[in-house]
C-alpha cells in the first residue's frame, strides 16, 4: 500500500487530533447557522498547523507540499465534516496563483494566504454553463492600461467571504484570469447556504474596474489554467469523500452492533452485513482511486491527468452514493433526521458527487479518448 | 515524496518484455490468444521455460529458490505475461501448495517437494471441496485413519480443477470428529498414481472438462505426508485461500480481455449500423469497465504491499477476489454482449469465455462467503 512518509503521519495525526478535540458535532453545527458559515478561530488553527501553507510554494512562506500532502488534509476534511473553505481558498485559490500568477501577485498573495489572513475564491462557472469549463460569457474590456468586467458567475464557493476573486471573463484574445476585490465597486454578491450546509456565492459583475496588474496569467489562457487547478480540485475532493465515508462506515458499524431489534443487534443480520461489506468494498475503491489521482497529479501531461481525474471521479462519485444512501438506509428512522450525524456527512457526499462534473459528464469525458489510448 | 506504489520499474517491464517476447513460442501464443483450450504440455512448456529463467515462482522468497520481486515487480511480470499472450502459471503448486510447505511444511517436505513445484515435475490439484461441503468447507468429511505409519483415506473431493493432469494433491482430510468442525481437519499431500484413487471428469456449462470428482477408496498414505500437525490442517487451509484470492484478482488478464473488446467494437456494427465504438451508450460500459479496471489494478497492488509487509494474505484478499471476479464476468459479458447473435454458434471462445467465468464468483469461497470474511474479519461483526 502506499505508504506516507513518518512527516506525513506526524502531520495527519496532529490534525486529526486538532480536529477531534476542537471539532465536535455539535460545535459544527453551531459553526455552519453562523454568518459565514466557518470559523474564523478554526481556520486560525488550521494555519497555526500548517495545513494552509502546507501545499504553497517554499519561496512564498509555504512548504513545497504536493498532491498527496493535500490528500492527507482533505482526507482529514472528510472525516471531521469541515466546513471551513480549505478547497476554495487554499486548493482553488491559492492553486490557481501559484499556477498563474506572476512573481510579484504570488508575493502579495500567497504568504497571506497561508497565515490565514487572506481567503480567496474562484469565480468561473455561469448561469447555464453547466460543466463547461470554456463557456464563458463574462467580458473584460480594455480601459486605459486597466479593465472592466461585465458580466454574472455562478456557484463561486465561500465567494461571499473571500477577500478576493478570482474571476475567468473574455476579453480579445480569449478567456483570460483576474484578480478582483470583493468589494470593488460593482461587484454584486448573492451568498446562499447549500444543502451540505456550506456556502456558495452568485455574482454579478457591473462595470468592474480592476488596475493592469489585476490580470492573473496570461491573457487567453484561462481555460486550460482552470481545468487543471479544477482537476486538482476533484482528486482534492476525492480524498474528503474518501474521509467521509470512512466515518459513515465506523459510525454505522457502530449503529448495526448497538442497535437491537427483534431481540440481537441488527449487525447479526447476514443481509445488513452484506451490506456493510459492499460499503467497505466501495470505500476502498474509491480510496484506491483518489490515492491514484493524487499520485498522477503532477508531471502528467494534460491529456493523461485529466483521464485519470475523470476516472477517479466516476469511481469515487459512484462509491459516495453507495456508501452515503446505505448509511442512512442502515440508520433507519433516525438516518434521516437532521439530529445525527449520518445525514450531514450524507448530504456532503451528494454535493461532492455533483461537484465539477458529475458521472456522465466525467465518464464522457474519459470516454472521448477510451479508442485512441492504450489502457495504462 | 514518491508515491510508493506507482512507480514504475521500466527497466524491469523492458527486461520482462524482450524475455517473454523471445521466448514465448509463437504457436502457444496463438492459441492462448484466439481462446483455444490449453493442454498439459501447452502449460507445461511455459512453466519450463520460466523456470529455466529463475522466473517460475515470482512469490516465493530467494531461499526456496523463488524470485521475491517486489510487488510492483510481481504485478507487472503478470501483466506483461498476460498481454503477450502467455499461458498463466498455474497456480496449485506455486500459490497455493507452495507456500504452505513453506511455512508449515518439515524440512525434509520442502526438499523433497518445492524442487519439483518450480520445475513443473509434479502437477498439484486441490482437494478441498466435497459434494456435501462447500461454502461449508469445514464440513468435510473424507476420512483419514492413521495406521502405524500410514493414514487410510477414504472419501470424495469434487470441482478438482484439471486433476487429469495431477501427479499430486493436497487434501483437506478429517482426522477427528470431536470438538468444533474445524478442529478435527488435516492437511495430506496424496500421490495421484496411489491404488485407490479415481478421477471422474465432470463436464462444465461450456461443454469442457475442466474440473473433476476425485474418489479415495483405502489410499495409503505415508504419514510423513501430513503437512504439520495432525488437526491442524484448517489453520493451513485458510492460509493457503489467502493466497489463493490474492491471485485471483487477474488484472493482466482482465487488461488483455479489455483490449480485445475494444477492438471487438471498432469492427462490431451497433444497433445504429455504426461501429460499436461509436454508440454512446456502448461507449460508456466500456468506459466503466476500464475505471473498473484501475481500480482493480490499484488494490491488487495495495493487497500485494500489505501481503508483502505481514509475510501473509490479509482479509483484504477477500475484497480483491470479489472485486476481480466481477470485472471478470462483467468483461466476457460485455464481449459476448458485443457480439450480439454472433455469439450463438457454438463452440467459439468468446462465448465458451462467458459461460466458463461463471465459476469465478464461486471459486475459491463464493463471494457472498468472502462478504461473510469482510464482515467478521474487517468490521468486526
């Protein structure tokens, strides 16, 4: 099995502890009715050890982390249910200016960053573009050596608490990256709390005027910069869907041999555990997937890493459905209360199984190149 | 921060591919390409030429004489060997026999029989199953009664894959019948040419003979062919299924048999006159298949690792077992699927493939016993 360095397994254990003592339910709970729907004091500790700067470059305040340091926090995420906008700040922010961004805007931005001082988010998706990573409407029109945005984005997670946006808008030469404040001038925000209990943010773009530097890459480069930090995003994602359903597979464990009726514990029942058999299997499927999207994420060429992404996704999406449904279905009554935990961690894995592309849009993407590629 | 497992060893694969592709003779790879029933000698002299490498036994530890590669090593010598078109090493001496000589077996036992495993001398079958004791495998009732020196056997085996083929089987017999069921077994190696011992074919859905019933009628057995310690033999029979599902998993098969479905719809009209290959819908189960696929792939060399840190199968084996054999039967499924009404004449071997790897779900412990196997022995129930 892959096995992670002695760093690693220090690291994971400090923020699993972190986590289970400072990260009750109940605290959750209190955390997601509040305004922002995170935790300023959660996040201050996730910075205080390490995880913000874990994956941010060396040169800027960070530790050089990659892909399979992300899967050890986001695993970690999984598990403890957590709200705070690790993936729209750190993996989706922080990612796509570290990719994009040159020398002086990652100096600006990426130590912040990694203190906590500094959230940011992603604003690329729009009403109607589904998937689609290239269907974008949102214009920037040259103004003096600046710009002006136009235009509406759609799903931009915790983009109403991000200090900046980051935001994919055409201009002459194509879809092209740029850093906005949120609360420039014109920049309208609708937050709404989602059905896993986090937040997403609509935009509305008026005349927004951002200086020169405000340009995040190079101009009509966007889209393969953004599939590439979403294809991070997904095997991120991977990893916490792998970390939920962990505790949806302990804590039903747990249910089946407490739980009595007709005189035994349920968990004495071949059928229901059979069942608990196929969730361990899907579990590890997927785990074994989302371990081999994150091994793949760097140093593969475009084509290939997408290919795996995808499948990781299908994998993993379809392992989340399974393993959240039976949850509850195995929790019975209470299963689908609000009160326990099995339909909170149910909830999010539904979310995550939509997420950039759900099955079909990812098994169709895998499946563009099934003839022209040789089965690795 | 190398991910451990994926690593490739290029220079192994390289070394793996020149060797199998100057040595694998042409006429054996056709055969085992077109699907075509393999003989002894068809098995026997690609084991030989294995061995004659130091290749036969990639498990095994150095000292037996076995090539202790690493499991990245042993996953991509069975892929190279299954892509080439290569018979697959069988398994009841190397996987299965073999190690529990090795780890239970006296001195004398491992000279005298792990030699003979690696030069494909003696061909071994399994005699575990019986006609009353399947799934309930502890439930066996050959009998084996010691006399001074020698133990008299007398009972029936069944499903003993190519026992027409075997110098040698190693048996599941009782040796008592107090206490639990599973106390009273023991592990006996039996000569297949003893006076007393009857091999009756038993013919598949395919039309083939694969597997047979095995009749024991007063075998004498030298006592110095029980493996271990009498009523013992259950602890070594579990053992041995470790290894056993480990090796099912088959991922450089189910990737030569992905390969030729692929090609199968490039060529196979849909139901819309086009190529298979470019139907949508069709398009997607293969996809799924080739997730499935990697996925399979992954966890045999997650399983491997694991095996390889502990000296032992796990109860993991279990889930790579139902894993595999799923994506076994789902691929000839497909295949035959993808033929459409061109798979009715019969024989042909895209269609025998189907009916035959209807066994793969229960071999080696059904898999709703492997789900009885996760449930115990990984949750806890």
């Amino acid at each position: 099995m892959y096995s992670f360095t002695g760093e690693q397994q220090q690291f994971r254990d400090s923020l699993q502890r972190l986590l289970r003592e400072d990260y009750p339910f109940d605290r959750r709970r209190g955390i997601a009715r509040s305004a922002s729907g995170w935790s300023v004091e959660t996040w201050r500790q996730l910075a205080e050890v390490g995880a913000l700067a874990l994956s941010l470059p060396e040169a800027h305040g960070g530790f050089g982390g990659g892909a399979m340091d992300t899967f050890l926090v986001m695993e970690e995420c999984g598990r403890a249910l957590l709200l705070e906008p690790y993936l729209s700040t750190i993996v989706l922010g922080a990612g796509t200016v570290a990719r994009a961004g040159n020398e002086a805007q990652r100096a600006a931005i990426l130590p912040a960053v990694g203190r906590g001082e500094r959230q940011l988010a992603l604003a690329h998706y729009e009403p109607g573009s589904r998937y689609a990573l290239d269907a974008i409407a949102c214009e920037a029109r040259r103004d003096g050596a600046g710009w002006v945005l136009s235009g509406a984005k759609s799903w931009a997670l915790n983009g109403a608490t991000a200090d900046q946006l980051i935001v994919s808008a055409r201009t002459a030469k194509g879809p092209s990256l740029f850093l906005v404040d949120r609360t420039a001038a014109g920049v309208g925000v609708r937050d709404y709390p989602m059905y896993d209990a986090r937040r997403a943010a609509d935009l509305q773009l008026d005349r927004v005027h951002v200086a020169p530097d405000a340009l995040l890459g190079e101009e009509g480069e966007a889209v393969p910069c953004v599939a590439a930090i979403i294809d991070t995003a997904i095997a991120a994602l991977c990893a916490e869907a792998v970390g939920a359903m962990a505790i949806l597979l302990e804590t039903t464990g747990q249910y089946l041999k407490t739980r009595k009726q007709f005189g035994t514990p349920i968990g004495s029942f071949q059928v229901l555990q059979h069942r608990m058999a196929d969730m361990l299997l899907e579990t590890e499927a997927a785990r074994s997937m989302a371990l081999l999207a994150a091994s793949r994420m760097a140093g593969a060429p475009p084509g290939e890493r997408s290919r795996i992404v995808s499948a990781a996704k299908v994998r993993v999406a379809e392992a989340a459905r399974h393993v959240g449904q039976q949850a509850v279905q195995l929790h019975g009554g209470v299963g689908v209360t609000d009160e326990l935990p099995v339909s909170h961690y149910f909830r999010r894995l539904t979310l995550i199984e939509m997420a950039f592309g759900d099955v079909d849009y990812h098994l169709g993407r895998f499946g563009r190149h099934l003839f022209d590629t040789q089965p690795q | 921060m190398q991910p451990g497992f994926f690593v490739e060893d290029t220079a192994f694969r390289t070394n793996v591919r020149e060797f199998v592709r100057a040595t694998l003779p042409v006429d054996l790879r056709h055969k085992v390409l077109a699907g075509g029933r393999l003989e002894k000698e068809d098995y026997l002299s690609w084991h030989r030429i294995l061995f004659a490498q130091g290749w036969i036994a990639p498990n095994w530890p150095r000292v037996f004489g076995g090539c202790e590669w690493s499991p990245v090593q042993q996953h991509i010598f069975e892929e190279e060997c299954a892509l080439a078109g290569a018979p697959g090493i069988m398994p009841f001496g190397i996987r299965m026999v073999g190690p529990v000589i090795m780890k239970f077996g006296s001195a004398a036992q491992q000279q005298r029989f792990l030699p003979r495993i690696l030069s494909g001398e003696d061909w071994w079958c399994q005699g575990y199953s019986e006609p009353g004791a399947g799934s309930d495998l502890a439930s066996l009732r050959t009998r084996a009664e010691r006399r001074g020196d020698h133990y008299i056997v007398n009972g029936q085996k069944t499903w003993t894959t190519l026992a027409q083929f075997a110098d040698w089987i190693f048996c599941l017999v009782r040796t008592a019948t107090s206490g639990r069921p599973q106390e009273g077994i023991s592990f006996l190696l039996i000569d297949m040419r003893t006076k007393g011992v009857t091999v009756r074919p038993i013919i598949m859905l395919d039309g083939e003979h694969e597997i047979n019933e095995v009749w024991f009628e007063d075998v004498e057995v030298p006592a110095a062919n029980l493996v271990g310690e009498e009523n013992k033999g259950w602890t070594y029979a579990k053992y041995l299924l470790g290894h056993e599902r480990t090796g099912n998993a088959g991922v450089g098969q189910c990737k030569r048999w992905l390969a030729e479905l692929k090609a199968l719809a490039q060529h196979q009209p849909g139901n819309d006159g086009r190529p298979l290959a470019d139907d949508a819908r069709f398009r997607d189960r293969i996809a799924r298949l080739e997730i499935d696929l990697m996925t399979l792939e992954v966890m045999n060399l997650r399983v491997l690792a694991l095996e390889q840190e502990r000296h032992a199968p796990g109860p993991e084996a279990s889930m790579l077992k139902i894993m595999g054999s799923e994506l076994q039967q789902a691929l000839t499924e497909t295949t035959m699927q993808a033929l459409g009404h061109g798979a009715a004449p019969y024989p042909q071997p895209l269609t025998g493939r189907y009916l035959n790897f209807r066994k793969a779900t229960i071999y080696a412990g059904s898999n709703e016993i492997q789900r009885n196997i996760i449930a115990r022995h990984m949750l806890g129930f």
